[in-house]
C-alpha cells in the first residue's frame, strides 16, 4: 500500500513503472530468440560492450562539449559489437568463442579507460553498470519507446525468417532465407534489447532478465509464439514486483528484480524435477 500511495505522488515511481513495462516486452520477445538459439554468450558480450559507448559518450560529452547524450552512445557499442560477433560467428566457427570472449573484454576495458580519463565523478554511468529504474527521466522513456518499438515490430514482423534462423540455420538455408542476413538483424535486435534492459538493470545483470523470464517460459509452452508472450508477462511481473519490494527497505530495484526471476526459475525447476519423479514411481510399480 505505502509503494500503490507512492506510485500516485512520485512521477519518477510512474517513469521506473512505464520503463518496466517497455523492458519487460522487448525482454520477452527478444529473450526467447536468445534463449532458442542459445546465444546467451554472444548476448553477455554486447551487454559488457555496451560500457563502452557509455564511457566514450561521456568522456565526448564532458571533455569536448558534444551534446550526445550516454544512451545514444549505448546503441552505437551494442550495435557494433553485435555486428562484430555476428560475422566472426558465421565466417569463422572455430574461434568463435575466442573472438566473443574479447570483445567482451575489450568493450569493458575501454568504457574503464574513457571512465578514467573523464573528469568528476559520473553517478548516472555507475547507474548503467549496476542498474538504477528509479533515475529514468521522460526523456530516457522516449529513447526506450522507440528501441521498444523497433525491436517488437521488427522481432515480430521477421518472426517467420528469425524462427528459422533460430532453430536450424540448415532448415532455412533450403527454403531460400538469407540466413547470415536474418542472424545479424537477430543480433542487432538483441544488442538494441540490451540497450533497454541496462537502463532498468544495469550491465552486470542485464543477462538474468533477458534470458530468465523467457527459460521459465518456455517450461510451460509448446510454440515461440506462446513462448514469447508468456515471457513479456513474466518480465514485467518481475520489473515490477522488484520495483515494489525494494521500494520501502531502500533496495536496488535491479538487484530485487533479478533475485525474483532466479527464484522463480529455480521454484519451477524444482516442482518440475519433483512432479517428474512422481511419476516415475507411479510408472514403476509393479501391476497388480
């Protein structure tokens, strides 16, 4: 009741809410492409990539007056690296899991290195690392309707081609899809989901909630489909519960979130694990 009065009274409450809500529904679509294709990895990489566009926005900002502002520069990294590890992935298999684990690390260590070099200290930058909803301002809400809504138009709208590209690349190569084409526009989309999930959880837990809500999800769906919208669900459930939790003891909204989902997924595990073996004690005892 004390965080319902709340929401009421604070625009900054409704903007971490609506910000929720927008996260949550890319989250879903985009996080049942990653969790099928099993590109979690390649999802991890882009999301460390994107500190640093943070750091060379700001250090632009700061030390050379150029009016750009930290989320743009987001979206220039996440956008790149996706690109990077996109064709590394499809021209050279054998080092791809080499390639991607350095771009991870050099995307971190340069967003370090602009960090450094830019004068004062940058809360707002730490807020990406770690994830703070409740500092969105009308602004950001803008930016994050117009990647939400390129990522679930675009992540709906190529479902046939996306769908196939996820599944058997083979499969789809024989239908006549470009498939290295539709891989990198999945990959984009992923790095411009990521962009939306760092503003509510940060860098270092924007991988928990992209993949979580979509694999607890997908213990309940037979389709992509069914699987897509059930994770949106879940998603916003989570944003917002985690929201409303850590409201009145003064918690990280981000961290409260990712704790929820972990729960979940581990409960439904759990269940799953203990509902399976009841009926294989049912199945084999003996009949009379």
């Amino acid at each position: 009741m004390q965080f319902l009065a709340a929401v009421a009274a604070y625009p900054f409450l409704q903007h971490a809410l609506l910000a929720g809500v927008l996260a949550g529904i890319a989250c879903g679509v985009m996080g049942s492409y990653v969790v099928v294709r099993r590109i979690t990895y390649i999802a991890g990489a882009i999301a460390h990539c994107v500190l640093a566009g943070l750091g060379a926005a700001r250090y632009l900002q700061v030390v050379h007056g150029w009016p750009i502002h930290a989320g743009q520069g987001a979206i220039v990294a996440a956008v790149a690296s996706a690109l990077i590890i996109g064709m590394v992935s499809l021209r050279a298999r054998e080092r791809e899991d080499t390639v991607i684990g350095a771009v991870w690390a050099i995307g971190m260590a340069i967003g370090i290195l602009f960090i450094a070099v830019t004068p004062g200290y940058h809360e707002d930058l730490m807020s990406y690392l770690f994830g703070n909803i409740l500092l969105i301002g009308r602004g950001d809400l803008w930016m994050m309707a117009a990647l939400d809504a390129v990522v679930v138009v675009l992540g709906l709208g190529l479902y046939p081609q996306l769908e196939a590209v996820s599944f058997d690349e083979e499969f789809a190569k024989l239908r006549g899809i470009r498939v290295e084409l539709y891989v990198l526009v999945l990959l984009v989309l992923v790095a411009l989901t990521v962009v939306l999930l760092v503003s509510v959880v940060g860098v270092v837990l924007v991988i928990a909630l992209l993949t979580l809500p979509a694999a607890i999800a997908g213990q309940f769906t037979t389709t992509l489909r069914g699987m897509m919208a059930a994770a949106s669900l879940l998603a916003v459930g989570f944003t917002t519960a985690g929201l409303a939790l850590s409201y009145a003891p003064d918690l990280p909204a981000g961290a409260t979130t990712i704790v929820l989902a972990g729960v979940a997924y581990l409960a439904v595990l759990a269940v799953k694990a203990l509902l399976a073996r009841g009926r294989n004690r049912t199945t084999s005892q003996p009949q009379l």
